[in-house]
C-alpha cells in the first residue's frame, strides 16, 4: 500500500496535496482498496467553501456509498474532470490522476494540522 510523504491525510481516509493555496483532495490507496469498485462520484459543492470535516460530496462503489470529508476549510473550486468520465481513476490511481476535487485553502498552514504520512500508516495499521 502507498503512503506518499507530501500528502497531509485524515482519519476519514481523505488525502490533500498543497501547492500555495491550491490544494488537490482525494481519498487514500487504503480507502480505495476498502470501497472496492468505485462507479460513481457526487460532488454538488462546486463554487462553495467547506469547512474542515464537513460533507464536500460522496463516493459510491459497487457495495456501498460513502460521505467524502473536507480536510482543512476550503473553496471547492473544480472536479476531476476525469473521474466523471472514468471513476475508475480513483481505484487505478488515487494519489495522480484519480484526484477528486480541486479547491482554493482558506489557511494553508491549516495543511500542517492534518496526519503525516507515519500518522496515517500507523492508523490503518500498515
């Protein structure tokens, strides 16, 4: 299972990648392999802000639907165009091309809160 060390994560299994403000959110290798066969994704938060560990949209598999968690207060600003057209993506490649949303961080530092890599490891117990 992959853990990259630039990515902050939570407790809910989400990940964020920070450039600026800019921020890119996805949910982690372990919660992928946990969903099973991702086919579908809602995101209706486009155009709002979202504070740290509110509903932003949800993901649903072949065997469930699941509530996808904001990281850290943000805009939602794009979805994957992507992962509307292969969903697929999340399960293939959750840390690259299966990103899910796009969004503009109130605070940044707000990154720094979130669980290191070792931390997230640790949860999950890899």
């Amino acid at each position: 299972m992959n853990f990259p060390s630039e990515l902050r994560y939570t407790k809910d299994h989400e990940w964020i990648r920070l450039e600026g403000e800019t921020g890119y959110i996805g949910i982690t290798d372990f919660a992928q392999s946990e969903l099973g066969d991702i086919v579908f994704v809602d995101i209706t938060t486009v155009g709002k802000t979202v504070r740290a560990n509110d509903i932003f949209g949800t993901i649903e598999a072949v065997k469930t639907v699941s509530d996808l968690f904001m990281p850290i207060d943000a805009e939602v600003i794009e979805v994957n165009p992507a992962i509307v057209q292969k969903p697929e993506l999340i399960n293939q490649d959750p840390y690259g091309e299966g990103w899910i949303i796009k969004v503009r961080a109130k605070n940044p530092a707000d990154f720094n809160t979130l669980l290191t890599a070792e931390a997230y490891q640790q949860l999950v117990g890899a």
